[in-house]
C-alpha cells in the first residue's frame, strides 16, 4: 500500500466516504464507483491512494490503528503511567460489537477474499504494521520503567493480536458475551505485562 498522507483532506474523504459505505451496504456491496459518486473524488484521486477496494479497506485498518496509537502516546504523555494507555488500548476492542464499527465488517471481509494473492499481501500488511505499532507501544513502556524489560515485546504482542482476531470473530458470533471476552483480554494484557504497576 502506499504511504497514507492522513493530513490531506480528499484522503479524510476518501475514508469518511467509504466508511459510511461500508456501514450502509456492508463490505461486498461497496464499489469504486459508489465512493467517486458519494465524495466527489475522481478515480484519479482514488487510485492515488489505493489500487484497489480491497487495498482501500486495508488502509482503513491501518488508519484506525493510527488513530488508536495517537491515543495512547498522548494517553501515556498525560498520564505518566501505562495504566491509562493500556486501558486505551483494552477499549478498543468495545466498538467491535457496535453498529458504527467498520473494522471486523472489512476484517472478516478480507479474510474471506484471503484465496487471493493481493489480499493475502494486505491482510500480511495490515498485521505486521499492528506487530510493528504495538510493539513500539511495549517498547515506551519499558523504557519508562512501568513494563520489565524481560518482556519480550514482539511475542506479547502477537498473542495480543490473535487474541483480539478472535474476539473480532467472536464479536459476530455470540456478541452478548463481549463485555467478559473483553475483561479477559484486558486480564491478559496485564500478566504479559506483569509487574508493570497496571
């Protein structure tokens, strides 16, 4: 994928726009053209983001990672402790069951489209730029001192996103039972990241 430029206002459209697409018609449902029609955008103001609908909802992913991720520094920067940014970070996992969400509908959708090589590649994008962000997150908080440096980020982290992958799955099949699955997660969090004052 190419660099986002999250600044530019016809790349917030771009989004915005395909967001509310995907909230109306669902994933399978929303084109191309749909979006050109609904923003204004030209297919060349597209294509300068994206080649694809499947690489515009990697992007999406990817950009709402960023968004989390600008939380936590300013969470952690206001704060000093890790307690509030891990708390951002459990959080995110709530809007997994709400109708605004677009992140498990896109998700769920490339996972069923991962038969094809440039999904795959997307799908392979999207996880290792979580890895390399989380990881950065653990990483600040070891050199705070609030997590010990014997945790191995890049190990906590990946049973972090296979946790949160399930519950994405799990957020559509038994959506009653979240707020636990979500406690869980949090609980988990915590003894990774054991004696980190959380």
């Amino acid at each position: 994928m190419k660099p986002s430029a999250s600044d530019s206002p016809s790349f917030r459209l771009l989004l915005e726009t395909t967001e509310a697409c995907i909230r109306e018609k669902g994933c399978k449902k929303t084109t191309l053209q749909e979006i050109m029609n609904r923003s204004g955008l030209s297919k060349g103001a597209i294509y300068h983001y994206v080649r694809s609908k499947d690489e515009l909802f990697g992007l999406i992913l990817k950009s709402k990672l960023e968004g989390l991720s600008h939380s936590f520094y300013q969470t952690a920067y206001e704060k000093k402790d890790l307690h509030h940014p891990m708390e951002v970070i459990a959080s995110s996992v709530r809007p997994f069951t709400s109708p605004d969400d677009v992140t498990t509908p896109i998700f769920l959708y490339l996972l069923s489209q991962q038969d094809q090589e440039s999904v795959r590649n997307i799908l392979e994008d999207v996880y290792r730029f979580s890895e390399q962000t989380s990881v950065k997150w653990i990483e600040l908080g070891q050199e705070a001192g609030v997590i010990p440096a014997h945790v191995d980020a890049r190990k906590a982290v990946q049973r972090f996103i296979t946790f949160s992958y399930g519950l994405r799955v799990r957020s559509v099949i038994s959506p009653e039972e979240m707020e636990e699955a979500i406690a869980d997660y949090y609980e988990l969090m915590k003894r990774e990241l054991m004696n980190a004052n959380i």
